[in-house]
C-alpha cells in the first residue's frame, strides 16, 4: 500500500468553507467510483481553519497519471473540481495551475 499526503488552502470564507465541508459530507458516487478505480483504498480530508490535508492509501497499480485518465471517463469529476475550484486557492509556493500538493514526510515513528 501506499501513501500520499497532500496540503491545500481554501477562501477565507467562512460561508464557502461551510459549503465546502457540506459538499463533503455527500461526495457525488461518480467521484467516488473513479477514486476507487484509480486504485485509492482510503481517503480522508482534514481541515484546521483554511489548511487542508489529504491523506490517500492506494494500491500498487495507482499513480496520478492514472487516476488523470480515470478521471476523464465521469464527465461528474469534471463538474465536481469546477465546484471545488470556488472554494479552493493554491498553496502560495504551488506551481501555477496546481492546487493539492503533494507533501514530504519528515518524520515516521
């Protein structure tokens, strides 16, 4: 199994991050077949004030490029980040167009 370990940033908005945090807790079943079949076995989300932290297990086949592909055959998912996208802003050291980073592990016990 692996791991990765993602930051974001939403609006300093409390009603968008209230909309966000709705929008979360009925994730769309098109969004959440294409997670799976991208080979992600978990996914959690948390959140303290803006920051945002992703925690995703997959399987051995999984890689970004092919949850991409995946992501391409649900129309939904294509729906789903333009929703997301008003709530979200990039991590100020983010490359332009990217939204979750992923993050560096710098201890393990």
């Amino acid at each position: 199994m692996k791991r990765y370990c993602l930051a974001l940033d939403l609006k300093d908005d409390p009603e968008l991050i209230k909309a966000y945090d709705d929008y979360h807790k009925e994730v769309w079943p098109e969004v959440l077949q294409s997670l799976r079949e991208s080979g992600i076995k978990d996914m959690e989300i948390y959140r303290v004030e803006t920051r945002m932290f992703m925690i995703i297990d997959a399987d051995e086949s999984f890689s970004f490029e092919k949850k991409a592909k995946i992501d391409a055959k649900y129309p939904e998912n294509e729906k789903w980040e333009e929703i997301m996208g008003k709530f979200q802003q990039s991590l100020p050291f983010a490359k332009p167009g990217e939204k979750w980073v992923l993050m560096e592990r710098v201890f393990k016990l």
